[in-house]
C-alpha cells in the first residue's frame, strides 16, 4: 500500500512540473533594454512588477493570455494584452500584469 502511494506522489509531482514548465511568462530587465538583472513572472493571477524592472519585456507565451496594467495590483483597465509571444526592449510603463490560468 506504501509503494502505491508514493508512486501516486511521483506521478503527481513529475506532472506538476510538467505543467509548470509549459505556463506562460513574462520576463522584465532592468536595462537599458533587454540587458542586465533579469525576473521572470509565471504565477497565475496578478502580480506586481519590480520597481527597477521596466527596460525591456518579453511575454513568453505557452498557452495562458495575459493583460498588462499601468497601475499595482492589475487595478482599472488593462492596458495591453497578450494572446501570442512577444518582446519590446525600449522601456514599458505597466506596474502589474495578470496570467489568465
């Protein structure tokens, strides 16, 4: 009964990460441009962008759309959306993005 279980837990983490692996991203430089300290963001749902990560962007995507915001907290309307892959490296002003999952 033991070994069950734990071949059920391999099975569910090799998949977990299988689909983490899959999920879209958005990815932030410091800049200027696509250079320097780079974050990758792939949660569901909103998060915030670092203050000193708006030189470049790239939204990776894999599946999952997402919307940009100018304000913290994906509050208001959003600005852009992304239903395909993309990068810009002249600096954005969005302060928050949201991955639709």
């Amino acid at each position: 009964m033991a070994g069950k279980m734990v071949l059920v837990l391999v099975v569910l983490v090799v998949v977990g990460s299988m689909i983490t692996a899959n999920a879209s991203y958005f990815d932030t430089w410091a800049g200027p441009g696509c250079n320097n300290r780079l974050e990758r963001y792939s949660a569901c749902g909103c998060t915030n962008v670092g203050a000193s990560q708006h030189g470049g962007y790239s939204f990776g995507y894999q599946g999952q759309t997402a919307a940009a915001y100018n304000t913290a907290n994906c509050q208001g309307v959003a600005h852009t959306r992304f239903s395909g892959s993309v990068q810009d490296c002249s600096g954005f002003g969005w302060n928050s993005f949201f991955i639709q999952c």
